[in-house]
C-alpha cells in the first residue's frame, strides 16, 4: 500500500502532477484548468457549503444541492419550522431557503481559497427553480448544473450572466441532440454536459421507469460515442467537455471514461461519505456500511425511478406503498407548507408516483435517522469500504491511486 503527503498550501499542483503522472488527462471549464473530478450534487443539505468548498480547494468542482438548506442554519429553521397553516408559511420559507443558498455559497468560496470552481445543482423539478437560479448568480457562483428534467429555459434565465457555466445533466444521446439543439436557436451552448448512467447513479434517476434502467442506450461505451459522434457532425467537436457519472470509484474508472471521450467524472456517494460531507455522521456510515445488495429501486414521489439503500422506513414503504397508490386520488396540502416539487405524486394524488413527503424523508435521512430516512446512494462499491475519509485522501485515491494511511 502507497502512501503520500499532499503540500497542504498547494494541494492543486499537487493533484495536477499526479493526474500527469497517473495517465488522467485534466480539463477546461470556462478557461480553467481543473482535475477531471466533480463532486455531484446530493440534497437535502448532504452538500453544501463545507464539501462544496473542500472539493474545490482540491482544483475540482464542488458542487452545492440548493433544496431546502434552510435545516443547516438553526436561525432560519427557529423562523420556519413551526409554520404550518399561516398564509404567508411558504414564502417565508422559500426566503429562509434562499438566505441559505447565499450563505452556503459564500461558505463554499471562502473555503475554497479561489481553487477550482463552486457549482449549484438545481433540480428543474423544483418549485424554486428560478429563484435557485437567479440567487446562484446574483451571489458569483462558477456553474450551475440542472438536471430532473430538461432545461430549456436555462439559456434566457442566464443571459446576463456569460461567465456563470451552464451544465444540463441527461442520460442518453437523442436527449442531448434535444437540447443542443434547442439551445443553439437562443445562442448558448452548455458548458459541460453531465451523462449521468441512472442503473448506476443514486437518487432521481434520468429514465422513464425502473424497467428503463437496464436499457443499453444508457451505457458509457454506447452514449458517449454517439454524442461525440453528433458533436462532430454539428461542428462542435471539443466544445462542449463531457462528465460521466455513476459507477465511479478509482483512478482506472476514469481512465476507462477519459479513453471513451469523456473529460472529467462525476460522483456523489463517494463524497458523501467524506469527513467534510455536511450532513450528520450517522448519514454518512448508513451510505459507507451498505452493500449492492441492500440497493432498492423504486418509484419517487416525483415519478422518477430511484435509487436508495433499504432502511426500516423503506422496507415499509414499499410494503403498504399498493395500499397508498389506491387511496391516492385527492389534491391535499403540502406536508411541509411548501411546493418543493412542480408535480408531487403525494399532494396531487397521483396513484402511478410515490405517496411519501420526499423533503420530509430526506431531511431524516440527513439526521441519520434509518427509522423515518430515505437514504439515497449510488449502486458501485466505495473506495474506502465502509471508512469515513477525507476530501482529500479521496482526491489522492483518484488521481493518482494513492491509498491513504
């Protein structure tokens, strides 16, 4: 087993020689060379400000989840937690959600020491999608990544913003001819695009139905030729970086992704499980102690096929979940006094989507708590096993295969 000490004053020309050295090639995003690693988004509260800014202090992108933050600021949840059935309940806490994207991104920043990029994932599924949007810029955060859904819009949402990067996150080649296309008609290409594999991603998972998972027009080998292939025949060859995710743990993964074209990788689980991960300790050992075999996939409260680990609270969800779809049949109130998603299987009353509050599910499981949580994790195995490591030591592991000690 190698072992290696990175210069804590300079970790990025560190990891910059190691990937040289390691046969990993670096990447550009919007005129910055990076390592060819991004820290996915995971929400409720799962990345923030402090992994955000440790993965970019490496030279990565880190990337913050902007839904419902408000949980990591005792000030804001002591201002909204109580509201219930006040007329104003859900503006005041969509303003306390925003307060702490602002809060989360000056954080990211100011721990980054102006290293690598700071990223906003936005789900276009959301209530608050513009809002997320528009307070990512306005507070000078690098990229914004959106993905559940296409974002066609996303173009006009940034037009006074040209140096903010703009990454859709799709899942096979027709969806990026789609919004390449569409995109190209308002005069803004994407900056990177995301090709998230959804059989082996975590969370809300880029397919129709959990019978699409096992569909072959997801995987890296077919996906990423095809749109370089569609890249070159549009004559835009090498200007528009992809990043693969799912599946991800090691230096020779993203050997593999960068020979098939892609120039950087995307993870999530593997970061979650950091030292640096915002979320409680007890989150992080649920996600590092399961194994393949403890992975469910199911329907979500959004509609969307999902991927999480079997907890208590799963396994009788998904036992009583043919009694809640029957009943399933009136528009109700919001559990949490506020829309989080545009289209909610639970407050619409919508038999064929999950019947759970997923704000309330995953704010548990940011607690650690497997008897009310909804635990979200990708299906690959973890390069640490079942070990909480540093941000760090996970770079050294990826770039240049370095074990820690």
């Amino acid at each position: 087993m190698s072992t290696h000490t990175t210069d804590p004053a300079d970790p990025v020309s560190d990891l910059l020689a190691m990937c040289s050295r390691s046969g990993l090639k670096t990447w550009n995003l919007m005129g910055q060379t990076l390592i060819p690693v991004v820290q996915g988004g995971m929400g409720i509260g799962v990345s923030a400000g402090s992994l955000a800014g440790s993965v970019a202090r490496q030279g990565g992108v880190g990337t913050i989840s902007a839904v419902d933050l408000r949980r990591l600021h005792p000030d804001l949840m002591a201002l909204t937690a109580h509201l219930d059935k006040e007329p104003d309940a859900k503006a005041r806490i969509e303003s306390a959600n925003l307060e702490a994207l602002s809060r989360e991104i000056t954080k990211a920043r100011s721990l980054s020491l102006g290293h690598g990029k700071i990223a906003v994932n936005i789900m276009k599924a959301v209530g608050q999608y513009q809002a997320y949007v528009e307070t990512s810029m306005a507070c000078g955060v690098d990229a914004l990544v959106v993905g559940a859904g296409l974002p066609l819009d996303l173009p006009e949402l940034a037009r006074n913003y040209p140096n903010v990067a703009l990454i859709p996150i799709l899942s096979d080649a027709r969806g990026v001819q789609l919004l390449v296309r569409k995109w190209e008609k308002k005069g803004r290409l994407p900056d990177a695009i995301v090709i998230e594999h959804p059989r082996l991603a975590g969370g809300h998972l880029g397919a129709a139905k959990v019978a699409d998972l096992q569909d072959t027009r997801f995987d890296f080998d077919v996906v990423l030729p095809h749109v370089l292939e569609f890249f070159k025949a549009s004559g835009l060859e090498g200007k528009i970086p992809l990043i693969a995710a799912g599946g991800i743990s090691s230096r020779e993964d993203i050997v593999r992704l960068q020979a098939l074209g892609a120039a950087a990788v995307q993870l999530g689980t593997a970061f979650a499980v950091t030292l640096e991960c915002d979320a409680a300790l007890a989150f992080k050992q649920v996600l590092a102690r399961a194994q393949p075999e403890d992975m469910v996939e199911f329907t979500s409260v959004a509609g969307l096929p999902a991927r999480a680990v079997r907890t208590p609270w799963l396994d009788k969800y998904l036992r009583i979940e043919p009694k809640l779809q029957k009943a399933a049949h009136v528009k109700k109130k919001c559990n949490m006094s506020f829309d989080c998603l545009t289209h909610c299987g639970l407050r619409d009353g919508v038999a064929t989507m999950g019947q759970f509050c997923i704000d309330q599910q995953l704010g548990h499981a940011f607690e650690g708590d497997v008897h009310k949580g909804l635990f979200f994790r990708g299906a690959g195995t973890l390069p640490f096993g079942s070990q909480i490591r540093s941000v760090q030591e996970l770079m050294q592991w990826l770039c240049g295969g370095i074990q820690p000690a």
